[in-house]
C-alpha cells in the first residue's frame, strides 16, 4: 500500500471509530463540536458521486473522455471569445466540444489501426511551433494556458488528433485520388479566360448535416455567427469547431473565385464586402460559415502585391506627460521627419529628438492596416507618412525606404491547379470515411 493511500485509509478508520464511540454513549457524532463547522447531525449526501473523482463523459472504442477534457476544451473557446460566453450558449458548446472531442478520438484511433501513431516528438515540435504564433516559448505557452483554466496536454492532443487524420489521408487517402493531367489543364484554360474576373481570400468553417439533424445544425451555425460578430477569433472556432479539412489551419481556403465553390457559397460570395461573416449557407452534406478577408482581380497585378522597405520612427511618453509638450514633440517628429533627407538620415535624426527606429525591408502592403495601405502606396522614396498612434503611449510615423513592384501579371501554376484539384476530392473521401467511423464506433455516453 503507497504512503498515501495508508494515510487517506488510516484517517477514514480513525473517523469511523470516533462515530462508533459517539453512538456507543447513545447519541450521534457531533461533527459541529469537532470541527467548528455548522454540519447538521442528520447532514445526508444528495449526490451519489464523489465530485473529486471525475466520471467518463464518453467512451470511444474503450478510450475515455473526462469532464475535465471538455473543460479544458471550453477554456481554448472562452480565451478565442475574450472570456465572453453567454451563460445559455455553455450547454450547447459543451455538447459540441464533446462531438469534436468523438471525432478527435476516432481519427486518432484510425491512424492507429493503420501503424501511423504520432510520436510525442512530433506533437511538441508542432506545439513549440504553435507558441511562437503567440511569441511564447513552449514553456511560457504552457503556463498562459493553465492560468487560462486550459492545459498544454488538451492543446497537444488536438495536434495529436490533426497530425493522425492527415497521416491517414496522406497514406489511406490521397493514394487512390486520381486527377489527370487533361482535367488539370481544362481547368488552367478555364482560369486563363477568366483573368481580371474577381477572386477572393476566403476562410470557411463547414458543420455537417443530415435532413434529420439540419434545423439543430443551423441554429449552432447562427449562435457560431454572433459569436464571431462579436469579435471571436474565426481562426480559433474554425480549428474547434469546423469540419473541413482546412480545420487545422484555421479555416484557410486561401484566394478563390466563386467558380472554384460550391454554387450557394458562390451566391453568397458575389454579394458579400470584404471583412464581413456570412449567414449559414446550406450546402450538400451541411451548412458553411464564410469569412471574406480580401478581394482582387483574378491573375492581374494589384498593387498591394508590392513588398515594401520601412523604417518606423517612434516617440513614446510617460504616463501623465502634459498634452503640451506631447504636442510639441509630435510636431518635431514631424518636421524631422520630412527634413531628414530620406531613410539614410532616420537613425541620426531619430537620435536628435529622442526617438526610436525599427526597420524592415519586407513588408507586404496586403499585411498593413487597411487604412494605411493607400497612404504608403502613394509615397515616394524618402517621404514618410502622416504620424499615427496614442498620445497617451507612443506616436509614429513609417518612412519608404524601398518598394518591390508585382510582375503585371500572374500565371496559372500547374502544380497549384493539381494540388487544389486532389485536396477538394480528398476532403470529399475524408468526410465519407470519418461517417464511417463513427458508423462503426462502439460510443458509450456517460
């Protein structure tokens, strides 16, 4: 017997006797006398389990699934909703985190089955790879999300369950996907002739559906929605939540045309501004959520392509500097900066007025704040813009230092045709075979 268990079963023995000694005088234990505390002599247990012990919430071909894996599961969605869940939405989430959790364990049960285990190693590289999205080390992460009331361990078993479902189709998959070099090139004469026709950056999060389950999958689709009109991350909900294949990297379907998408999705596209979340659009096999992040013309050059040379040139201020002399250095900051005679000027003459200097010589225009995306465009080597940022913390201005042009236009790649070509079947089988497992799934719902 381990020390602790001899401890826990000495102290249960030791209370035991008490309460015989106490009924063997004729009257009941007294725990108020004890203890101090206000416990009714009569006190009864109105639940059978003890709540230390943490019940199976599910069993997936004998793989268990705790309550604390769904808790640890809601607290990545409370982190991507600011901490922000409505208190009624706690059920449904709940419930579907369990069915993602399902699926997880069934892909990750297959890739199994088919002596492709994912190594530890594996896992911990993607999760370092994972931390420094957030420019944490693997241990700084790890400690973020158990303050968060998540843990490292939830996070790195959903990488387990990503790494084994694409091993399973990469091997058991994509092998009998067949697209013909005919079907590639009809497609590249297809897009060739729609050059200049709009495209878009689109990023998807796909619930299925049956004709029995359609209005309960619309109404989580809806309550996803609001969600993310609200300000939740859709990267974060699309990995938890959609189905699709491009679940693992946060719903990216990359630049599209609506041709390339299903025709309701299409519909919807034409019609939706850039930076806007559609309706649920019902599609063969469930309902899509869309997230249109840019447009441009099909194949043809658009400026924001460019790649540009900044230097940033900062002044910060101590909290309760007065308004006047902030006033003051934002105007020197100004003067210097269109007196300084380009960017070999900046350092010294960020020197002069007490300011700082980050360069970087590859920025794409299409990665700036949208409102600032013209403004740098229409500078000239050397001209800096207007200042931006918060009087009370700091004030900048980016200087052009250096602009790398797009080529006029673009061309079809073959490869990427055929590659979009085998993903778009690939998804279709992968669907199919996940029914399938859970068809066949021996699932026991606690």
């Amino acid at each position: 017997m381990k020390l602790g268990t001899f401890h826990r079963a000495a102290l249960t023995l030791a209370g035991t006797m008490a309460a015989a000694a106490a009924l063997a005088q004729g009257g009941a234990p007294s725990a108020g006398v004890q203890t101090g505390l206000d416990i009714p002599q009569d006190a009864r247990f109105l639940a059978k389990e003890d709540p230390s012990v943490r019940k199976a919430t599910a069993i997936v071909n004998g793989t268990v699934i705790t309550g604390t894996d769904i808790d640890h599961r809601m607290a990545l969605i409370r982190i991507a909703n600011n901490n922000e869940i409505p208190p009624e939405e706690e059920a449904r989430l709940r419930a579907q985190v369990l069915r993602n959790l399902v699926d997880e364990t069934l892909q990750i049960q297959a890739a199994e089955a088919q002596d492709m285990k994912v190594e530890q190693k594996d896992v911990d590289a993607y999760f370092a790879r994972y931390a420094q999205q957030f420019r944490q080390t693997p241990q700084q992460f790890a400690a973020f999300l158990r303050s968060s009331g998540s843990s490292d361990t939830s996070v790195k078993r959903q990488i387990q369950g990503e790494l084994a479902w694409q091993r399973l189709q990469r091997n058991k998959i994509e092998p009998f996907v067949n697209v013909a070099e005919e079907e590639v090139q009809a497609v590249i004469e297809r897009l060739n002739a729609s050059r200049g026709a709009q495209e878009y950056k689109v990023s998807e999060i796909f619930l299925s559906a049956t004709p029995e389950t359609a209005a309960e999958a619309r109404a989580n689709a809806m309550r996803i929605i609001e969600q993310l009109r609200q300000g939740a991350s859709f990267r974060a909900y699309a990995r938890q939540f959609s189905e699709a294949s491009t679940a693992a990297v946060g719903g990216d379907l990359d630049w599209v045309r609506p041709e390339q998408l299903p025709e309701p999705i299409a519909a919807n596209l034409k019609q939706m501004p850039v930076g806007t979340i559609s309706e649920p659009i019902a599609i063969p096999g469930g309902f899509s959520i869309i997230y249109v992040e840019d447009s441009r013309q099909f194949l043809t050059s658009d400026p924001r392509d460019a790649v540009l040379s900044l230097k940033q040139m900062t002044l910060r201020f101590a909290e309760g500097t007065p308004r006047s002399q902030i006033e003051e250095k934002v105007q020197s900051l100004v003067r210097t900066s269109r007196s300084m005679g380009g960017c070999g000027g900046a350092e010294a003459a960020a020197t002069s007025i007490g300011a700082e200097v980050v360069t970087n010589d590859q920025v794409p225009v299409r990665t700036l704040p949208a409102q600032m995306q013209q403004s740098l465009l229409n500078l000239s080597i050397g001209e800096a813009t207007p200042p931006f940022g918060a009087v009370n913390d700091r004030i900048s201005v980016l200087v052009l230092c250096g602009r790398d042009d797009p080529a006029p236009t673009r061309e079809v790649s073959f490869d990427d045709v055929y590659a979009r070509l085998t993903e778009s079947r690939v998804n279709l089988r992968a669907m199919r075979y996940l029914r399938d497992l859970r068809r066949d799934a021996v699932v026991d719902y606690r």
